[in-house]
C-alpha cells in the first residue's frame, strides 16, 4: 500500500503542475485581454516577484498533484462504503487543498473568502462525484445487461 501511495504521489507531481499550469492559461484566455497571468497578482506582490511568485505556486501546484494522487487509494478500500471512502477523499483533499489555496492567494484572505472559496471547491468536488458516479452506475448496468444476456443463452 505504501509504495501505491509514493507512486500515484510521484505521478501526481507533474499531473499537478501541469493542471495548474492549464488553468493559468484557461483564465489568461478568459479574462487575460489578450495577456497571460500565471499567477495572481497579489501572490506577485508576497513573494516580491512574478518569477518567485510562478515558481512558487508551481511547487504547491505539485503538492497538491503529489497529494490528490496519493489520496486516490483510498477509493480502492473495498471494506468501505462508497460513503465513507467519499466522506474521507473530501475530507483528505480539502485540508490539502485549503491550505494550498490560502498559500496561492487563490482566495481572499478572510473568513468570508474561506467560505467561498471552500463552497465552490465542493460544488466542484459534488459535479465530478456526480459524473463518475453516473458513469459507474451506466457501467454497472451494461455488465449486468450482457450477464443477464449470456445467463438467457445459457438456458436451455
């Protein structure tokens, strides 16, 4: 288990910067007027310069990657209900991600700004939940349809 952990966390270091990265450019792209901002500008400000600054939230970028793949083995505890492996992911990815956002200047720092910031990371988390629960529900339908179909063929 421990050497599934230390390699989704090394394969989540690049997946991180590189996600991080992608959505610098997406909101360059969308609000950028033609300019690319790879990091907010009061990160900018803190670390005294744009380049400190980039480097900066690339290295929390790749802990947050290293952190979101390490976190992945916990849907593979199959002892677990699908509940409490979500309640548990939410609850590992949040006090990493919080944290991280704070450190980044990716939210306002004040209790107001937590809060909205926290509240758009969950809605965020509930959309993709939804998604792959969908999609592993649909799954699951068409295997028990081709069972139910090769059991028909089977009887005489």
């Amino acid at each position: 288990m421990k050497k599934k952990i230390i390699s989704r966390a090394a394969v989540g270091l690049p997946v991180g910067v590189a996600i991080g990265y992608g959505i610098t450019i997406v909101i360059s792209l969308f609000w950028g007027g033609g300019s690319y901002f790879p990091c907010v500008p009061e990160l900018v400000s803190r670390m005294g310069s744009e380049l400190n600054a980039v480097m900066f939230q690339a290295l929390l970028c790749g802990l947050l990657g290293m952190g979101f793949g390490a976190a992945s083995v916990i849907w593979e505890a199959e002892r677990w209900s699908i509940a409490v492996r979500t309640g548990i992911y939410f609850l590992v990815v949040s006090l990493l991600m919080m944290p991280i956002a704070y450190l980044a200047c990716w939210m306002e720092h004040s209790i107001a700004g937590f809060f909205r910031y926290f509240g758009i990371f969950a809605l965020i988390f509930l959309v993709i939940w939804g998604i792959e629960w969908a999609a592993a529900r649909r799954t699951v339908r068409k295997l028990n349809a081709s069972l139910s179909a090769a059991r028909q063929k089977e009887t005489p």
